[in-house]
C-alpha cells in the first residue's frame, strides 16, 4: 500500500501511457502487448487502456486494462459523513480539557487528530502533548506510533549498517514515548555527535542539562 493517496495527475490511459510495449489482459490474463495495439483493442470495446498504477510505483512495462474513461478526467464523488466520536478515546488536552482521539492527523509522523467538542474544532496532537487518558487511548496511541514508526535506512544492496540499525532501534523506541519525529540532521552543540532524527533539540541525550 502506497504512504499517500495517488494525485488524479497521475491517472495514465491511452497515449499518456509512455511505454512500447504494455501488459494486457485480454480475459485470459496478461501479455505483452504492443501499446497500440492495446489501445486499438480496447478501443474496438468502446473503452479504453488504463494503467494499473502510477508510473512511479511501477519498473517495467506499465500493466494495463480495459476500462471506460470520461473527459474531463474527475473522482467519484461520495457523501461524506460525520464520523462519531467515540467517547472512550479521551485524554486531557494541553488546554486542561477533555478531548478526544479520532484518527491519523495525515501531516508529520507520530501527530494523532483530536477532536475538541468545547470549542467544537479538530486539531492534531502528538503523544507528549497529551495529559492522563482512558486505557483504550493508551492502546490505541501505543499501536498508532508503533505503525507509524519510519523504517530503517539500508544501503543499495539492501543491507543494514549496525551503527544505523542500533540509532533507529533508540529513536523509534523514544518516538514511541513522545508521538514526535523532526526528520531533519542535526547535531550536537557540545559534542558534535549526529543527533536521533526524532529530537528537534540541539543537545544529545548525554549532554542535554550541560551548559556550553
């Protein structure tokens, strides 16, 4: 599953597909294809040859199939609901009041959205912005951040450096704690060591109460 929702900019079908050659399914599953020949074939159906995924989530020949297409290009349109709160998620806010938890924030890694009934507004949150809370909020919060967690680095080959392995090991075990991840370099300013790329701070845990 891809980490953002396609852009309707990448919808690719007939000669916006750029490729030679194609993977079609005539009914009896995929074969190469000419893509002209491909285009003709869905056109002789009345419809037309879509790409299956984004050019950037494919390596090789696009596979395709046939489908009708509408001009202007646009997305299904569906009623959107209000969703309910479930009133068992609440944590006290960083306002002293009682909100609520109520999906993925969809900004920066490890920000929860929040629901906010005194003033009626959602906003997002992270982990050490959060007060006491019920028992389902700390399940659902500790699932959230250990799915949320970025991944570890590997090199071309696919391989793991242990230096790296044992940085990410500490970052995500302290993201977990906080809900926060910077995402950014940085570095020590006593030290000079490269900091955890969870932390915004400019000291490193060990030198974090030394003045300079």
């Amino acid at each position: 599953m891809p980490d953002r929702m396609w852009s309707l900019a990448d919808f690719r079908f007939d000669e916006t597909i750029d490729a030679a050659e194609v993977y079609l399914n005539r009914g009896d599953g995929f074969e190469s294809t000419a893509r002209d020949e491909a285009i003709a074939f869905a056109h002789e159906r009345g419809a037309n040859l879509v790409a299956w995924w984004p050019a950037s989530s494919e390596a090789g020949d696009p596979w395709c199939i046939v489908a009708k297409v509408s001009l202007p290009l646009r997305w299904e349109q569906i009623p959107i609901g209000q969703s309910a709160v479930d009133e068992r998620l609440w944590f006290d806010a960083p306002c002293g009041k009682r909100d609520f938890l109520v999906g993925s924030g969809n900004t920066f890694v490890g920000r929860m959205a929040a629901w906010c009934p005194h003033q009626a507004v959602s906003y997002n949150v992270s982990r050490s912005e959060m007060g006491a809370m019920s028992e389902e909020s700390r399940y659902f919060v500790a699932g959230f951040l250990a799915g949320n967690a970025p991944g570890y680095a590997v090199d071309a080959d696919g391989e793991i450096d242990d230096a790296d392995l044992a940085a990410w090991r500490a970052a995500t075990d302290r993201f977990r704690r906080t809900g926060f991840w910077y995402g950014r370099w940085g570095t020590c300013q006593v030290c000079g060591c490269v900091l955890l790329p969870d932390t915004c701070d400019d000291r490193c845990h060990e030198h974090s109460t030394v003045d300079v």
